[in-house]
C-alpha cells in the first residue's frame, strides 16, 4: 500500500483524475467502481471538466454501484444512486446501458447476486475509488466484516448511520444495506482511497497505525498491491508522517 500526502484535495483530484485517464487510454471500456459522497465530489468535477475539455472519453466506459441503502433507489432523497447520477452520470451524459447499481428497493440478496455475476462475467472491475468511513469502513463493509465476501447484505453500524443523515432531506432510519465486499475491493485492478478533511484526522490515524484487523475494514488495503491512499494535510495531521506506514503484526480474521 503506497500513501501520499498531498498540499490540497485539488492536488488529490488531479492525480486521481491523471490516474483515470491513463487506464481509458488503454481500455476504452473500463469498468469503474466509484463512491458516493462528499469526499468524491472533487474527483468527480475534475472528471467532468476533463470530458469537457476534450481531455476524457467515457462514452465506452463501463460503471458499477458500490453501495446502496436498503429500501433506497434511484429517485430517492439520500440514495447512492440518486447522488451518482445527479453529480457525475448525468453530467458526463453516461448511458443507461453503461450503468449497473443495486437498486435498493428490490430484494437485497437477488441484488447482491445480480452485481457478483456481472462482475464474474465481466472480468470484474478496473478501478476502484473509495472513501474511509468515520469507524473505518469501506463502502458498507462495517466494522466486523469477514475479508472473504464479495457483494452482500449488510447491518448498517450506527456510526455510518448517524454520518449518513447528512445526505437525506429528513432524518431517515438506515438499518440494511448492500454492498461490494472486501474480496470485491480485493479482486479490482486498482484500488484508491481517498481521506480528506480535519474531520477525519482521527479516524486517518487509527487507520495507519493499526494491524490489519477486521475490526478497521481499510487496514485490509495494507495487504493489496495496487492500493494507493491519498490524504491531504488537514485529514494527515502534524503527526501522521511519523506513523509506520505498514505494521508487520498481521491479524486475518
């Protein structure tokens, strides 16, 4: 697992985005695994001002929901989808055929079904961009989770469902939820993670100086090669850069 430190998110996005740019240029339709929320939000306008510039093509590129409330679908105030669409599908005028995303309305299990044998007959996902929950989670893996799982149903921990109310209009009870699963993260071609914000400082630096644990779901990304982890100043703090990258005590659930 590489980290990088970086002056600002623009500096995070830009190289990001750079990265992006660099896998179309060798696989027109590559298969993206992009998270919802604020933390993406830079890397999104940088995509978007790309195509605009005639800098990115997306027209052949493939996308894959990472997460999705339970009960929760597209036209919903809050869900993954709704997010996805309104901030980076619609602007970069991605097709409704490049697009596949639980719909959190259906039967979650069939859902999570439905995205493993996409993902199995597809060749699976290329790039991956992640986002660090406030309890250490990726996508909707909680605190606990088994490093094994592909796509799945999950409870939803307090913690993620307190955070989440940040999105929705009204207070809204999350209970379940779907999910891509650690071996999901595990089996893409490259994965990035992104940590940006004071706000996270806390949670940035348990992270890096943990073992690989279940009970921090991104430690896992210590032990995959490809795995890249971008933090701006505010989220890396004055004492991060003193922390040990990598811990050689190793903790597989």
């Amino acid at each position: 697992m590489e980290v990088k430190i970086m002056n600002s998110v623009g500096e995070i996005s830009r190289e990001v985005v750079g990265m992006i740019l660099g896998l179309l240029k060798i696989k027109k339709d590559a298969c993206f695994c992009l998270a919802a929320g604020h933390t993406s939000l830079p890397i999104f306008s940088e995509m978007i001002r790309a195509q605009r510039e005639g800098k990115a093509d997306f027209s052949q590129a493939r996308f894959v929901g990472m997460d999705e409330w339970g009960g929760l679908g597209r036209g919903d105030d809050g869900s993954m989808a709704e997010f996805m669409y309104e901030h980076l599908f619609s602007p970069l005028g991605i097709r409704e055929e490049q697009i596949l995303f639980f719909d959190g309305r259906a039967a979650l299990e069939g859902e999570a079904k439905r995205i493993n044998t996409y993902l199995a007959a597809s060749g699976g996902i290329d790039f991956m961009l992640l986002g660090l929950g406030m309890n250490g989670h990726l996508a909707l893996n909680e605190p606990g989770v088994p490093f094994t799982l592909d796509c799945h149903v999950v409870r939803v921990d307090p913690t993620t469902a307190s955070v989440a109310q940040k999105y929705f209009r009204r207070q809204h009870k999350l209970k379940k939820g779907v999910t891509i699963g650690m071996q999901t993260i595990a089996d893409a071609g490259q994965r990035v993670l992104i940590v940006t914000g004071e706000q996270k400082r806390a949670i940035a630096e348990r992270f890096i100086s943990s073992p690989v644990t279940a009970t921090l779901p991104a430690t896992f990304l210590m032990t995959l090669p490809e795995s890249v982890v971008f933090l701006d100043k505010e989220a890396a703090g004055d004492s991060f850069a003193a922390a040990e990258p990598v811990k050689q005590r190793i903790i597989i659930p």
